[in-house]
C-alpha cells in the first residue's frame, strides 16, 4: 500500500461543488438571500456567522434579503459579519470603500432588526492584523458569499496567491483596478493601488460556500474555477478544494460550461489503487466523468489495453535540444513532444544559476496550460542552489548559496515555483524550509550532506521527498546512514530515483524498492540530450558530453543528468525490481502527483481529475497518449 502522508491541502476530495443556472441574476440573487435567511432562521437565536462580499453582484443579493428581513421581521441579534476585503489608501468613509459599500446596501437598514455594530466586522488598515483571530474566535464562518473578478479573484485575493495564504495586505492586480475603474467613475488613477483581503486558507474555512456571478463577461472565470486545473494564477480555482461551494449564476455566465463532449473509452484495463481493473473510463469536457445518464458523444474501443494515468516527470531539465536553463523560449516545443513518451505533466527543471538569471528563466517558464495538446508545466523545479558544495554534483560551484538568504534575493520573485530541492542541513534552512512551506511550494532534499538526524528533522520541518536518491548526497554508511538510509527505512518517506542504469546500479534500485517500495518515486533528469544522438549538449553553464546512454560534465566523470525518457524508466524498474506493471507506472503518476501537491487532478481516473492517460501494450510500449481526452500522440504500427 502507499502510505505517503498527504499534507492537509492534498487531502483527496470529490466535487461536491453545484452548479446552478438561474433564469435572471435576479432569480439567483433571491435564492442566495432566501438562503441565508433560512439559516439565520434556522439557528433560533444561537449565532449566526456570515461571510460577506461586495462588488456589484451582491447588490441585488442585498436588497432581497433586506426585503426578506423586513417582512419576516428575522432577528439578526446574534448574527455576526466578516466582510472580505477592504480598499486601502482611501478613508473608510470615501463613497466606494467597502465600509461605506456595506452599510449603504445592507447594515444600515439592519440595525432596526437588532444587528449590532460591535458584531459587524470590516477588514481595514489598522484591523487587519487581528482580523483572522477575530475569525478564529467568533468563528467559523457558517456561510460565505462570494463574487469573482474576471481575473478569477475572489475577494481581494490575486492571481498568484498562495493557498495557504490568511488575511493580507495585497497589490490590487492591474486587471482588477481596470474592471474597479467603473466605479471611480472610469478614472484608474483614482483607483487604490492596494487592499486588505482575506486569503485562500481563510475562505476555504468557511463551512459553505456561495458564488454569485452574472454576465458574460465573468464567463470565462466561472468555467476557469469549475472546470480549470488548480492553480493560484486562478484563485478560485483553489474552490474546488472546498467540500461545500455553491455557484449561482445567471445563464450569461454559465455559458462556458455548456455540455461538453461525452466520451466513453471501452474495454480498457484501467489502473485503479494499485492494480488494472477492467471498465470503461467515462470523460466529459476534458476531466474524468462518471458514467453518463446521456449517452456519449463517442464510444472507443481500447482493445484491452492497458490503461494508466498520464505520466509526471517531476525533474527534467530539458529535452530535444532545449535545456530549460538556457533556452526556456523552447519549454512549449519540449512540451508538445513529451507525449510520446506518456509524459502529460511535467515540471521544468533549472539548474543552481545566478540571480539575474533566475529571473530571466522564471519569467519565461511560467506554469501554463498551453493549449491542450500539449504535456502542462504544472510548475518549476528549482534544483538549486541552496547547496552542500561538497554535493555540487553537475551544478556550477560559482552559483552555490551555502547559507540561508532571502528567496527574493537569490531567485527573484518566485511566483510559479512549484518544487524546490536544497540541502537541508546549511544553516538557517530550518526558516527557509518554513517560508516555502508557507507559500505552498514543496520542498526536496538533495545535493546534500545531510547525515540521517539531519534529514529527519528536515522531515519533520517540511521537506517532503529526497531528490534522485544516492546521486549528489552523503553514500550510505553502516554507522551513518545519511539521507538514504533515512528515505529507505521509512515507508512515510518518498524518494526520486534515476533508473537509467548510469546513475544507479540496477542493484541499487532493486535494494531501494525491497527497503521502501512505497516511497519510490521514478524521475528521469532528463537533459537537452534527451531524443538526441550523441555529441557535446549544455546543462545550464556547463558543457556535458553524451557518450551513448550517459551523460558526464565535459572532461570528467561527472553524470550530469540523463537521456532517460520516463516510459522507458518505467520499463526499467520491471527490470530491475520485478515488480508490478501498476507499481511501476504508478511511481511514474500517482506518486509524483501526490508528492507535488496535483493529486487528485493529476495521477488518478478519480471523478474530475484531468482526463490524461496513456493506452500501453503489455510489454509497456506506449500505444497512444491522451491529454484531456483527446488523443495527442499515437505509435505508428508497423
Ligand atoms: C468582494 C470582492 C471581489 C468581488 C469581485 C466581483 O468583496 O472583493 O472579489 O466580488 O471583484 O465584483 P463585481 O461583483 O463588482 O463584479
């Protein structure tokens, strides 16, 4: 069984989202406050916790529910409020601040049914500091309204969030002060350039949820939050991780969730927990769908293939040509050609470079979506450079950081950064560990002389995997047994490794795989190299040879990745351990998804996860690939 602990915001969940269409905003706008009412209602006098919104859409939500207050005569003595967010740099009492907002739409014809002032909270300048303890204590928000931005925002929270962000002060994104314009009477420049705003972890807290959007013009964001992959440059998005969260929508923003194609893959052998289950795999708009009360658009027959969830390379520096360090223009070429290798999802990987450069290579390698045919960069990898020098491995010494220092001074900003490996035993990691954490980038041990305390405590501080196990780190010693033994006596403890045949022994895989088979984890490393011949290819600053299956830091025998490609990886550890067709591939999907924080929408044929999954022959050769359920790459049969 694998037994890797999920951190909390990894926890499987299910769409228990609904959608509902209303014929008119103002139909919707009578459901929302009907509903809210009715829990006021419900509660007979105990407290009553509302999450609160602004923006035009909550207009129409307010007068119903005012009408509905007055005519039921509700009482609201034990209701409290927690607005989400709050302009700054403008007094509280300018027409369009959100106090003002709040109190001319809601609160001031409240107080005659027993609202309390003191029971009113509205983030601002000087409160917003105590303001998640002030949640905390009056807590938790039984319901919370919400609009979104054309952006995806919700509250104040921006594209780029972090998830587990709390209450802050945010730069109000460009896209938002221009929409917000309207109501500084078109003026921008009249628009506050910052605000305080919930965040993510805080409305995520809320025990239901409900989204209010109308027009056409929030169609995009809707369809984004409902149907898009997870991610912070779609902060509602995050929704999806929220057991409770109710759209209402006009049917102007419902338009981009019109029925979407159907398609049921038949006789297939599908890698479900573990093992091939024979089904059929039901897809609906790109995601995997259970089985229709429609029947589907198109019925394929898979020939009782093999069926495995699309493969999640969570290290390569490049391939084709291109190494991600020094060509990250080419990163969506790379990634239109790694289909062919099962790879649906991967993590672009850059080498320890110096800060200028980093800014350079993040900038340019920003997660994408591309255009759905291509393998998503579900975020960067950044091997680097907070490194043992004595573990330089194929990294340019000149870029080693050897102690803790600011992650803006040394990349930049970091936004898009999804994993980062680092040597965990350099003073004052412990910190640096705790601020990735903090921003929901998941961090790795490796290029590392950490002995076996060292790396547990790093475990126990936030790291969540070691990289490329054996390669760049302390060997294995009978009275030290170092990072290896610490990843290989602990079932808890996921590790990547290289199974080129160069970097490890097959030997050394078999051994790995009897101690911890649960936390292995395949990788390629995969260098510019990769689906070239040989000859002299670059790794970052360095110039590496490619000696047929090896590659060595030019003029030495130093591996410096590989031209491993990840199906024939998976094909490998079979070799070299005998194990399960299901466990192998499942070290090649499952597992990196977990690890990375994209399980369940990546890795799994869970109901909503994308619907990108590889048909193997039985000798593991891939037959096609499908990303979001539209066959992107097909084996030529002779
Ligand atoms: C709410 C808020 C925003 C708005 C969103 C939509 O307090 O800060 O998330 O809900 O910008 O605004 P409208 O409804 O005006 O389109």
């Amino acid at each position: 069984m694998f037994r890797l602990i999920l951190p909390f915001f990894l926890v499987p969940f299910f769409l228990f989202c609904s959608v509902s269409t209303f014929s008119s905003s103002e139909v919707a706008a009578e459901k929302a406050a009907r509903r809210i009412a009715d829990l006021i209602v419900s509660r007979k006098g105990e407290k009553t916790v509302l999450g609160l919104a602004t923006g035009s859409t909550m207009i129409p939500v307010y007068q119903e529910l005012k009408k509905i207050i007055q005519k039921e005569k509700i009482d609201l003595k034990a209701v409290v409020t927690f607005n989400l967010d709050e302009y700054l740099d403008i007094p509280l009492s300018h027409p369009e601040s959100y106090h003002s907002f709040m109190h001319t739409h809601l609160f001031n014809e409240l107080f005659a049914y027993g609202l309390k002032s003191q029971n009113i909270h509205i983030p601002c300048g000087s409160t917003w500091e105590g303001y998640e303890e002030k949640i905390k204590k009056e807590g938790p928000i039984d319901l919370q309204l919400l609009g979104i931005g054309r952006n995806g925002h919700i509250g104040f929270a921006e594209p780029g969030v972090s998830p587990f962000s709390r209450t802050m002060i945010v730069d109000l994104a460009e896209s938002t002060r221009e929409d917000n314009a309207r109501f500084f009477n078109g003026r921008l420049e009249l628009v506050p350039r910052r605000a305080v705003s919930m965040g993510i972890a805080t409305i995520l807290e809320a025990k239901e949820i409900i989204l209010l959007a109308f027009g056409e013009n929030k169609a995009k964001a809707v369809q984004e939050a409902i149907r898009g992959a997870i991610s912070s440059q779609v902060p509602a998005t995050f929704l999806q991780k929220h057991p409770k969260v109710d759209f209402y929508l006009d049917a102007k923003a419902a338009e981009g969730l019109k029925q979407e194609k159907i398609r049921c893959f038949t006789n297939a052998r599908l890698l479900i927990d573990h093992q091939f289950v024979e089904g059929e795999l039901w897809t609906e708009g790109g995601k995997v769908a259970a089985k229709s009360s429609r029947s589907a658009d198109e019925v394929i027959d898979m020939g009782g293939k093999m069926l495995a969830p699309g493969l999640i390379d969570l290290q390569i520096n490049g391939a084709f040509g291109c190494d991600f360090s020094r060509n990250p223009e080419k990163l969506e070429k790379v990634a239109s050609q790694l289909a062919q290798f099962g790879v649906t999802t991967f993590f672009p990987t850059i080498v320890s470079s110096s800060p200028e450069r980093y800014q350079e290579l993040l900038t340019q390698l920003q997660p994408d979506r591309f255009d759905g045919k291509k393998a998503a960069n579900a975020g960067i990898h950044l091997e680097g450079p907070f490194f043992c020098p004595k573990r330089v491995g194929a990294h340019f010494m000149e870029h080693l950081v050897i102690a803790a220092t600011p992650l803006e001074e040394v990349y930049g900003d970091i936004q898009g950064v999804q994993i980062i490996t680092l040597a965990p035993e350099l003073p004052g990691m412990e910190e640096l560990i705790f601020d990735l954490k903090k921003r929901g980038i998941v961090v790795a041990a490796g290029h590392s002389s950490a002995t076996f305390q060292e790396m547990k405590k790093a475990i126990k501080e936030g790291v969540t995997f070691a990289t490329h196990l054996f390669n760049a780190m302390t060997p294995y010693h009978h009275r030290e047994p170092g990072i290896v033994g610490a990843a290989l006596i602990d079932p808890q403890i996921a590790y990547t490794v290289i199974a080129d045949g160069n970097h490890l022994a097959p030997e050394t895989v078999a051994m790995s795989y009897k101690c911890n088979p649960e936390g292995l984890i395949l990788v390629t490393d995969a260098t510019e190299a990769l689906g070239r011949s040989e000859g002299v290819y670059r790794l970052g600053p360095l110039e590496i040879d490619c000696l047929e299956e090896a590659l060595y830091v030019r003029g030495t025998n130093t591996l410096a990745g590989s031209k491993l490609s990840l199906d024939k990886a998976v094909k490998r550890l079979c070799e070299y351990t005998e194990c399960s067709k299901a466990f192998a591939l499942e070290a090649a999907s499952l597992k990196p998804a977990i690890v990375s924080g994209l399980y369940p929408i990546k890795g799994t044929f869970t109901i909503g996860a994308d619907a990108d999954f590889v048909a193997f022959s039985e000798d593991l050769s891939i037959e096609a690939t499908y990303i979001g359920a539209e066959k992107v790459w097909e084996a030529i049969l002779e």
